[in-house]
C-alpha cells in the first residue's frame, strides 16, 4: 500500500478523518518506527 511506504521512509505522517478508521493503528505503528529510527523528514 502506498500510504505504508510514505509512512515507512518518513514521507508522510498519520492523519485521521472520521469515519476512515480502518488502517489507523497500522499506520500509527509504521509511523512510530519511522519517527525511531530518525527516517525521512
């Protein structure tokens, strides 16, 4: 999925419009790892 890659190399940052919940948590964990690891931006 597009939205996990961007997420993974820093490109992009979790953002939540109701009631689009589905992928959140996934997307908050890719994120969280990225932010760690001091990938992307």
């Amino acid at each position: 999925m597009l939205n996990e890659e961007l997420l993974r190399e820093g490109l992009a940052k979790v953002v939540v419009f109701e009631p689009n919940k589905k992928y959140l948590e996934q997307f908050k964990t890719i994120e969280k790892k990225a932010i760690a690891e001091k990938i992307g931006m």
